[in-house]
C-alpha cells in the first residue's frame, strides 16, 4: 500500500491509500518545522497499530510539500520506518502529467498541482478548484488538464487571528455562519464580516475567473472548511475532501506504472 503525505503550512496530512485508491486510513499532524524523523515515525507506528494496520503493510510512499524544512524528516521516516525512497512531487524525476502554464511553473505549490490532476482526472474540465487552508487558493485547469494560473487569499483563520491581533479591542472568535448580516453586537458584527465577507470573496472571485477565462466552469472546492462555505453559496458546485491525496495515489501511480 502506499503512504501519501501532504505537509501544509499547518498540518500534515498521511493517508495509507490501497491500490484501488481507496483510503485504509487518514491522520493530522501539526506542521512542526522541527519535527524529527523518529518523532513522526513512531507517531504514525502508533497510528496505523491502532487502526489494524502496520508498518509492513506499507512498501511506497509520495510526499508533496510546501514547507521546505519538512521534507528531510518525512523522507528520511520513509526510508527508516517504512523501507521506502518517497516519491517527490516537484523532483525533476516526477512526471505530474500536467503541463504549467506560467511564467515561473516551479513557483508553483505542489498541493495546487496536485489538486490539479486529482480535480481534472475526477471531473473534467474547465475548472476551479477552491482549496480552503492556510491560504484559500483558486486554481484554474483547463480542459485538456493544464494548470493555468490561479489567486491566492489569506485563509479565514488567518484572516481572524490577523483581526484580533490588529484589533486591541476585538477578541478572538470562531468561524460560524451567522444567521444574519447586519451584527447587533461586536462578536455578532464580527462573525457576519469574517463569514460573509468570504462568502462574498468567494463568489467574486469565482465570477470574474470564469468571466476571464471566457467559459462555463464547474467549481471544486476541497479543504476542511469547505462544506461550511459550500452550504452558504450557490458558487460552488460540489466537493472533493480527499482530493490532494487522491492527486498524489494518481501521481505515484503513472510513475510507478511499468
């Protein structure tokens, strides 16, 4: 079975996922950029013990990653706790299947290409995919599966903590959908202004994407709060919660395929 890993600013995401691509098992880690190999490796031993799993059971592993200082530890827990060299999305080697259509296609984070391949190969194109993490990102694939560019926005919990930090008055709140727009109270002003002014973010950006590119486009979003924000537009038409680790099970494959 393959070990896919996803290390985000904030978490890190290991799925154990089957040669069908089915999903054995899924587990979060904070993005410690100080992390040691031994310290994830017998994590993630435990991990897999609890979910009748084992190290054996595993003999490959992909790793995509947008924080630099990470990748030696999760290479080096591969190739320690699970006797395998990981592949690397970004690594010259790697052949992702997509073609970059940008000025600088290695500045490009490799959880959006990602997202790209698993998002066009499950829905077609053209598309948006509106992944909601540290930063919410859109990005635009086109019909023949391209990645041709996107826009990057703080994420809303960066947003609120930005808020509260700026704000010595404002205190720190939760992202929850309010039942109305106009706030009576100062967590009530706050909570509509965060929400619904990225639900309005959302839906502009989506609109002149699509008016931009100059086609009907169906919108993907993924990332942990994407149901919340799917439930409160009519912008986004469907969501994909695995897709990174969908993308890097299809990655890993058309390399490894003889």
């Amino acid at each position: 079975m393959l070990l896919a890993i996803d290390a985000g600013n904030t978490n890190v995401v290991f799925a154990v996922v089957g040669d069908d691509g089915a999903i054995r098992g899924e587990w979060r880690a904070s993005s410690k950029a100080d992390s040691t190999a031994d310290e994830l490796g017998v994590w993630l031993s435990q991990l897999l013990q609890i979910s009748a799993l084992s190290r054996g059971d595993i003999n490959a592993a992909i790793i995509a990653t947008v924080v630099p200082p990470l990748l030696r530890p999760l290479k080096t827990m591969c190739q320690k706790y699970f006797g395998c060299d990981p592949l690397v999305v970004g690594d010259a080697n790697v052949d992702l299947g997509l073609e970059v259509l940008l000025d600088k296609p290695d500045e490009v984070g490799a959880d959006r290409l990602v997202n790209a391949v698993a998002a066009h190969k499950e829905f077609g194109g053209p598309l948006i995919v509106v992944d909601f993490g540290t930063a919410t990102t859109f990005d635009v694939i086109d019909g023949e599966g391209s990645y041709c560019g996107g826009a990057i926005a703080p994420g809303i919990n960066l947003s609120i903590e930005a808020l509260h930090m700026a704000a010595a008055k404002l205190p720190r709140i939760s992202v929850v959908r309010p039942p109305k727009v106009i706030g009576t109270n100062t967590v009530g002003a706050m909570q509509s202004g965060v929400f619904w002014g990225y639900i309005a973010m959302i839906e502009g950006m989506i609109d002149r994407i699509g008016k931009e590119f100059g086609a009907d486009m169906r919108v993907v979003a993924t990332g942990g709060l994407a149901p919340l924000f799917e439930a409160a537009t009519d912008a986004i038409d469907l969501i994909s919660a695995d897709l990174t680790i969908y993308g890097l099970f299809l990655i890993h494959k058309r390399n490894t395929e003889s």
